[in-house]
C-alpha cells in the first residue's frame, strides 16, 4: 500500500506500544515541571510528552488554551525528562508556530480532522517538513474521513504519520465520552497496510473510571499505543480535570496492563496454524452451503417470474428473521451479529430475484 515510516523510524527513539502522557492542557510552567517531577519520581517516565497549546473547546468561555506562551515552557519537559513532545495543531498559524519552537511531534484533533479545509492548510505548511503527524479520528465515524486527512498529509510529503482513535460523538451512549468503535482502526489498519494506531481512553471516557478496560481492550485489538492524559493535581485541571490521572496512577495503570505481542508480522506457531487451517475448511463449507442457498434462491425467482408474484413478502422475512435469530442466540451467536448476517444475506436474495424479474421482462418500445 502508500509507503509511510511507522513509529520505530521516525528517528525520535520511540517504540511500540507507544506511551504518550502530559496534561490535557498546558496551564502554568510549574503545572508542567510539576507533572514532570513527579513522573520522574513515580518512574513513569512516557516516551512521548503530550501538551495541547489551543484547546478546540465545544462551547466558548471554558480555557481555550495558553497559546505560544505555552510552547515556550516544553524546554522545561525536555530538561526534566529528555522526551521528545507533541501538541495538537489546528490551524495553520499553529502548525507554523510548532515549527518554530521545534515540537517533535504533532497531532491534528477529531474537530480538526473533520474539516479538511483545515487539515489541507496545515498539510500546506507541512509541505516538506520532516515532521511526524498523528491524526484523531473524526468526531463522526467516517473512515473516508479519516483516511482523508492521512492522505493530505501523506501527498505533501509527510511520511512519518500514525493515526488516533479517541472515540466517537453519540448523544445517546452515556457510558462514554466519546464511544469507541474498534472496528474503525482495524478497517483502518486493513486499508491502510501498517498504518498504526494509538488509543486515547482518556477522551473516550471523559472520567477516570473506565481507563483502564479501555486501555485494555485497546491492547487485545492490537492498537499500537495509548494516549493518557495526566496532570499532578488532575481535580484542578483548566480542562478536561475529571478524566485526567496522577502520574502514579498512570504507573499504576500501564504497570496492570496486559500488553499483547503483536501478531502483525510474526510467523504464527503451530497451533494458531492448525487451527487457521480448521477455519479456512469451515470457511470454504460456508461458501458451499451460500452457494447452495442462492441456486435454491435462484429457483424461487423463476417460480415468482413465472406466476408473476413481488419478490418481497413481509410474513415471509419476518419469520425467516425470528426463527433464525432466536436458533442463532441459543447457539450462543449475539443478536446484533444475526441480524446482521440476515440482513446481508437476504438483500442479496432479494437483489437476484428482482434482477431475475427484470431480465425476463419484455422490453417495451
Ligand atoms: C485532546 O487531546 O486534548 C483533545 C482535544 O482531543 P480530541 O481532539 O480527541 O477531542
Ligand atoms: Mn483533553
């Protein structure tokens, strides 16, 4: 697929899983030497320090971010803990000024990520910029979107780029911030060969209970990092204050994660493959049986063409729905999979039958 430079060759000395920690906003030089000092005390030094400098807020009024100033105070990260650091650009004039004070590493924001106006006018000052991008998903769940602004960045030559999934609006889950929908990044990762991605609990949560499950799960899908925001008195936060943790805490976390080994360029061991090989046979009996289906299919709609009957029977759909969802569930298959799974294969049937009907029809001149 595109060629891009994953993580490890970015140059910056980092590693997957990738752990990038700091504060949801940067508020004052002693908040940052703060959390500084005590990352190093606690030893949870991240490898990757994260500081947001404008803060895209939903509603005017709340901090809207320290701005330049803050770039300013990063020298006191790197004296402290010798990491390199990311902040979130938005705008042009924010890209320009990350160049400016050397940022290592940027990241554009899910409310920049949607609008490509915005990512297309960083992309322009990033023309040429040896710089490592990492792009949060949209506020929607559109992959194209996504993919989108990876590939702005991509065509105007920035090569070092990893994508960041911080969850997704939906005004009706309460459990999450912003919910996640892990088959986002692994549709990501399937169109884009060795794209990498990060996991923001924090922003998926937007409180502290619940980081570590989603970290967790992050890690058993086999996404490549985790973004956390941390703050040494998390309570007084200017922003996001109920979703950030102590650096202790954080060691706490990380230290309890069960972090996988990456399957992605591995040669699998013997059971994996025994059992791979057991899936690929059942996989081809599926295929024998839907194809059997669609000739019983087929007949039927030459038995409709034939006595000219719709192809759609509401009765019909519904018991076929019912009876096979509730056979499913006592086969321990989930109901949202059955209805799925039904759906699909009965709009290709009845897509077949009304192209049957239509074929047989006689052309009228
Ligand atoms: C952030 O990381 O502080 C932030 C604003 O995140 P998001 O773009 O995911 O809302
Ligand atoms: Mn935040």
């Amino acid at each position: 697929m595109k060629p891009h430079k994953q993580i490890k060759d970015w140059g910056l000395g980092l590693t997957t899983p990738l752990i990038i920690a700091g504060p949801c906003s940067a508020e004052t030089p002693e908040q940052i030497e703060q959390i500084c000092k005590e990352m190093k005390e606690v030893n949870m030094i991240p490898q990757l320090f994260r500081a947001g400098i404008w803060k895209p807020r939903t509603r005017p009024g709340s901090f809207e971010g320290i701005g330049e100033e803050g770039l300013k105070w990063m020298e006191i990260v790197r004296h402290h803990l010798n990491i390199p650091i990311t902040v979130e650009v938005g705008n042009a004039s924010h890209a320009e000024l990350a160049l400016k004070y050397k940022v290592d590493v940027l990241w554009i924001g899910a409310r920049t990520t949607v609008n490509p106006f915005a990512v297309q006018e960083i992309a322009e000052v990033l023309r040429g910029v040896d710089i490592p991008v990492m792009i949060k998903n949209p506020m929607n769940p559109d992959l194209e979107l996504w993919m989108g602004a990876l590939e702005r960045l991509h065509a105007v030559g920035v090569d070092k780029l990893a994508a960041i999934h911080r969850g997704f609006s939906d005004a009706y889950d309460k459990r999450y911030r912003n919910k996640p929908n892990w088959s986002m990044p692994i549709h990501l990762k399937r169109e884009w060969t060795g794209m990498e991605v990060i996991n923001d609990p924090s922003h998926i949560m937007g409180k502290r209970e619940g980081l570590l499950e989603v970290a967790q799960s992050a890690m058993n899908f086999g996404l490549d990092g985790l973004m956390i925001e941390t703050h040494h008195d998390p309570d007084k936060a200017w922003s996001d204050a109920k979703q950030q943790v102590t650096p202790a805490r954080l060691k706490e976390m990380i230290s309890s994660i069960d972090f996988k080994t990456p399957l992605e360029n591995m040669k699998p061991d013997d059971r994996l493959q025994d059992l791979r090989r057991a899936v690929d046979h059942l996989d081809d009996q599926l295929l024998d049986i839907l194809q059997e289906r669609f000739t019983v299919i087929d007949q039927i709609g030459a038995h409709k063409r034939e006595h000219h009957l719709t192809v759609f029977q509401s009765d019909r759909w519904k018991d076929v729905m019912e009876s096979r969802t509730s056979k499913g569930i006592a086969k321990h298959l989930s109901e949202k999979f059955m209805k799925e799974l039904l759906y699909c294969i009965h709009e290709e049937s009845v897509k077949r039958q009304e192209r049957q009907l239509r074929e047989a029809e006689p052309i009228k001149k």
